[in-house]
C-alpha cells in the first residue's frame, strides 16, 4: 500500500508536530509518523511538561514545610502523597499530549503509528517512508503472534525531527531501576534516601532540586569547574549556592567512573584530580547530555551525513546531504532545547513555501527551572571577553525590589549587559524569582535589536519583578533609582 503526500513528518515531538501543523497551514498535505503510543515526543512525555509538574509540585510542598509560617499561616507539618503528586503529573501529561492530537484532527495530519525509516526515491523521484505498524494476530487458542505490515509513504519531502535519548556514562549502561535516566527519575515510587546526580546541568539541576525538596540527600557531581556550563558565570555561581543551601551537595571537577552493586543500592565510584574514592547511593540519575536519535532511520543508507558529533549536517533550509529530506531540533547543531526545535520546524516548512523566514539563534533564551530560576540570552560576559567586545554592565539585586521583597523570594539579580559604544544590549541574565517568564522581554527588546536605554525608558507596573530589569538596564550607565 502507497500512498503520497506533500510532507512527511517522522517524529512528534515540539519540532514534528508544530512543523505538521503549520505546514497544514500553508495547505500541505502531511503525514506523521510517530512511534510512541502518544504525541509530543520527549518534551511533552518524559521531559519538559512532566518535570515543570514535579517541580512546581515539589516548590508548593517545600513552602507549606518552609514558608507558610512566615506569612502568618500555621497548619501542622505536611506530609507527602507521593503517588498523588505523580498522578497529578501523569494527568497533566495526558491533557497535554491529546491536545496534541487534537490539533492534528483540527488541521487534517495523518497521523501513522509505527516506527519509520528512509527508502530512497522512487521510478518518479519522490522520497519513499516505510512504516512497520506492528500489531497482534490472535489465535483460537489465546496465543498471540506479533506482525508487522509495512506501509509506503511517498513525499517530495520529509522532515526528520525525531529527537534525542540520553547519554549512558561509559561502561555504566542505563538498567531503569539503580541506573536511571529523567524518564525514570520523573517516577520513583518512592523518594529516594541518597541521589546521586551525574550531571551538573540543566537537567540534573531539576530533577535534583524536586527530589531534595521532597527529601532525599542529594550529590551532583560535575565532571567541569562549576554548573551549568552554558551560563554566565557569576549566574552559575550563585545558582549553586543557593541551591547548596537547600541542602544540595556538590562535587565539581569530579566524574563518576564506576559502580559497585550492593543489592539494592550501590557504590559511586568517582575521580577527582588525583583522588579517587566511593559514596552510597540507592539511586544514580545519569544527566551528562543527549545524542541525536537516528537508529533504524536508514539516513546513512540515503546518504545524509553527520558531523563528528553526530549532529546532520544541514543548509540554510535545513535541507540535509540528501536532497529532499530535512532535519530539525535535537538532530541539528545547537542546543537540544524544545522552544529552538518549534522555531526551526516553523521556519523549515515556511522556507520550502518559499517564505524568507529564519530563526534568530542570537536571541535563543535558555531556563533552568530551579529555584531560584536562571534565565539567560544573548552572550554571556564570559563570552564577550573572549572575542574581546567592549562592553558595560548593570546590575540589580531583587533584595531592592518590593514584589520580591512582599513574595519573600529575595535571592538573585538581574545583569544587563551593553555594547560600550552602541549601548546596544548583548546579554541578559537573571538568577531569581520567575526569571524564566521575565526573560521574555529582554529576547523581544534585542530582537529588535533595542538599547539599555530603551529597557530604561520603558513602564514597568509597580511592583512587579520586572521592575528589577529596569533598574539593571538603567544602571548601565549608573542610573538606577533603587540600587
């Protein structure tokens, strides 16, 4: 069985999906192939959806435990319901991902379920899509026989967007239970006594921070100097005291080589410098990055090619080394985030349209949903003094600002930074109450590629936390009001 379309998707994740969509949209006939028994890839099902419910789940417990007090409310202390904090969270996943799917109903996606790979052009030069669906054939005598049928799809184009899966350490192979990787560690029927985190990055961070609060010992331990690598250090450093005294522990430039099972639990082994040694631990999360996932795809069998880190290389159009088939999110060159995968979905349909549309790489934000958040955009200090850019900094304390004072959440700053001629902004970094939504202004002020000024000159509604970015705008050129 054949039959053609005018874009095949293979995956449905943030990128897949809101490419099919938007691609139906501009009047193309698509298809999507999803092998997951629901929509929204990893994001929506074991990644971003999920852990924000665990650790906004998590941040509520710790404040009725921590917080409640101080604002006048006295109730006895709380106890955790475990399986109602994940049910809630499995819920929320469910209403996400059948919204998903109602959307594909909404704007006529075909959707296939069933695992994909490429097949070539065909006698007419259209790209072929084999789809194994796999189902049981029942016998008279209960026996069940697994079948696959193949279906061939036929598109002048495909889409690949199929995601990442995360990386083992090496000779420590994932086993779901002792060994996990987020999808696990966003279901533990139990709160751990000791988590061990491998990891310090966004990642790690998160899950470390929701289990910690629910009360488990925590150790990250991070092969490099400090945490979150991609951010502005001064960001890092005070993220990682905070988090520490909540109670985090940390052991930089340490990595984890080996393990010792004990039963149920185990021994990390871990080298640090020169030094080597052992810690307990009933729970190892593995959180040192992803890889583009590509197995059964056949793409090297079609001839796209990768590069030495096993990213596709791809054009201006994200079309691949194979013409016809093009690739997005985490199987490109760039940060493995979601936000970048739907931006470059939208964007690579809109160009096979002819649309010149493009995605603003500079003005990416990245989020780590601790707490306190961090949020960044633009380049960092660090960055700017590498490639040797004259700049400014300003900078302001939430400790000066009244919403942050009245929420009792007064950790963290905001840093502007500024072209030292231009006053042209280059970087924003916040460590602090609600960072991630207040990032959203400075990603709309240097898209259009505003001033510190402009931040300056702008209302902000008092008091809200937003105030803080003003302030560090204005003290660029040392006119903050409140600092």
């Amino acid at each position: 069985m054949s039959e053609q379309f005018d874009l095949i998707v293979i995956g449905s994740g943030p990128g897949g999906y809101v490419a099919a969509i938007r691609a139906s949209q501009l009047g193309m006939k698509v298809a999507v192939v999803e092998k997951r028994a629901t929509l929204g890839g990893v994001c929506l099902n074991e990644g971003c959806i999920p852990s924000k419910a665990l650790l906004d789940s998590s941040e509520h417990f710790a404040l009725a435990r921590d917080k409640f007090a101080l604002h006048g409310i006295e109730i006895d202390p709380p106890r955790l319901n475990l399986t109602a904090m994940l049910a809630r969270k499995d819920e929320l996943v469910k209403k996400l991902t059948d919204g998903v799917a109602y959307l594909f109903k909404k704007n006529k996606i075909t959707l296939l379920s069933g695992s994909a790979s490429l097949r070539g052009l065909d006698e007419t030069g259209l790209q072929q899509v084999a789809v194994e669906q796999a189902f049981h054939l029942n016998f008279p005598n209960g026996d069940q026989q697994p079948v696959e049928v193949p279906q061939l799809l036929r598109a002048p184009k495909v889409l690949l967007a199929t995601g990442s899966e995360p990386l083992p350490l090496p000779g420590i192979p994932f086993d779901g239970e002792l060994v996990v990787s987020a999808r696990e560690a966003l279901a533990f029927d139990q709160v751990p006594d000791h988590l061990i985190v491998a990891g310090g990055g966004y990642i790690g961070l998160e899950l470390g921070s929701v289990w910690r609060r629910l009360g488990a010992r925590v150790t990250v331990m991070e092969a490099l100097q400090g945490i979150v690598p991609s951010c502005d250090r001064q960001v890092a450093d005070y993220l990682q005291r905070a988090l520490k005294k909540q109670g985090v522990e940390f052991r930089l430039n340490t990595r984890v080589t080996g393990l010792r099972r004990l039963g149920n639990k185990a021994m990390i082994q871990y080298g640090s410098g020169l030094e080597s040694g052992e810690l307990d631990c009933d729970r190892l999360l593995v959180a040192i990055g992803r890889r583009p996932l590509l197995a059964g795809l056949g793409a090297e069998e079609v001839g796209i090619v990768c590069d030495q880190t096993g990213r596709i290389q791809v054009d201006e159009n994200y079309q691949t080394t194979c013409a016809g088939i093009y690739a997005i999110g985490d199987l490109v060159p760039g940060p493995m985030l979601a936000h970048k995968a739907s931006e470059e979905g939208v964007v690579c349909v809109e160009r096979m349209q002819g649309k010149a549309a493009v995605v603003e790489y500079d003005y990416l934000p990245g989020v780590v949903y601790t707490w306190p958040e961090a949020a960044s955009v633009g380049m960092t200090e660090e960055q700017l003094k590498e490639n040797s850019v004259s700049y400014k900094s300003g900078k302001f304390n939430f400790l000066g600002n009244g919403r942050a004072r009245a929420m009792d959440e007064t950790e963290g700053f905001v840093k502007v930074l500024a072209h030292a001629e231009t006053d042209r902004l280059l970087g924003v970094h916040i460590v602090g109450p609600r960072a991630s939504d207040m990032i959203a202004e400075a990603v709309t002020a240097m898209s259009f590629m505003g001033t510190a000024r402009d931040l300056g000159m702008q209302f902000h509604a008092h008091p809200t936390l937003s105030e803080a970015l003003k302030e560090a705008a204005l003290d660029i050129h040392k006119e903050a009001i409140h600092g």
